[in-house]
C-alpha cells in the first residue's frame, strides 16, 4: 500500500505541466543552431531555473504533506520527513541537471518554427508575457493542489485497481522468468 501511495504521487506529480509545449502532427526539420539558441533563450525568459526550484520546495512540502498520513506514530514522523526529502532531492536532483535544459530546449526547437519561437520570446518580453512568469509560481502552486487533492480521491480506487492487477503481474512475471530459465538452459546446451 506505501509502495502504491508513492506510485500514485510520482503519477500525479509527472502530470503536472511544468512547461506548455504545443503539439506538431507533422514531423519537425532538426533543429537549427538559431532554434536552439532561440529556445534557450526563451526558457531563460520563462525563468526555467525558478520554475524548477520552486516546484521543488512544492513537491518537498506535498511530499512530506502525503507521507504524514504513513507515519501516524510520532516516531516515525521524523523518519518520513527525513526520507521525503531525500526522495525529493533524489528527483528534483536529476531534473536540475543542465542536461534537462538542453533537452527541453531540444523539445522546444523540435515543436516551434524560428519565426514561433521569436514570437514566443518577443511575448515574454512584453508587459504582459512578464506578469505571466510573474504569477506562473502561483499558478503552478495551485495546480498542484488540485491535483494533489483530486489524486487524494482517486486513492481507494487506485489501491483497488493495484491489487486487482497485481496478481496477475506477478503470474505474467513468473512466466517470463521460465522462458528466460528455458533459452538460458538450450544457449548452455
């Protein structure tokens, strides 16, 4: 049930949007050096480095919110404060790495033309587009509370489906684990 709780959370965590990337149906030309540095500078103006730092100190508080309904025991409280925030370092730690920004701006390379991107970054100079990073913390905050409250609601449901499924996994994994043992033993032979 703890492992399905964290399941559950990561899940809702993942389908928090971070970052609005608009969809291409046709397959995009590889990025360009000008795309690329366009994209960079956009996600520079979007504040990205913010961005990401404070949805980090959200999860940390989310986190250490879900796990005190594990720890009923005041004991055990610290224990779960201590590895909520572990948990949180360990994932924002791979998502802060430069790595990321140089994917995402790969992404938004990718999905944006020049002409796009120079009218996305233009935006986010403008008055408007800088209330817009201004308030994005807020926004992303109050997401995350819907989306933590509604995750919170699908829980029983969540577990249920867990244990209806989580048998026959167990069943399917086993079957995989013979036909591994069995082309195991005919290669040997």
């Amino acid at each position: 049930m703890f492992r399905t709780r964290i399941l559950v959370f990561l899940v809702a965590l993942c389908a928090i949007p971070t970052l609005a990337v608009a969809e291409k149906t046709t397959p995009a030309a590889p990025p360009t050096d000008e795309k690329i540095t366009l994209s960079i500078e956009l996600m520079r103006v979007m504040n990205f480095d913010q961005t990401m730092r404070t949805m980090q100190s959200q999860m940390r508080g989310m986190m250490e919110q879900q796990f005190e309904s594990f720890a009923k025991c005041p004991s055990a409280q610290p224990v779960m404060r201590e590895y909520s925030g572990a948990l949180t370092d360990q994932i924002m730690g791979n998502l802060m790495d430069e790595s990321l920004k140089v994917d995402v701006a790969a992404i938004y390379a990718d999905v944006f033309t020049v002409e796009e991107l120079r009218g996305i970054v233009d935006f986010y100079h403008s008055p408007i587009g800088r209330k817009m990073v201004e308030r994005m913390p807020e926004l992303m905050e109050k997401s995350m509370l819907i989306t933590q409250d509604r995750v919170k609601a699908m829980v029983p449901e969540l577990e249920s489906l867990s244990e209806r499924y989580a048998s026959r996994i167990r069943e399917a994994a086993k079957t995989c684990e013979q036909d591994s043992d069995a082309t195991e033993s005919s290669t040997e032979e």
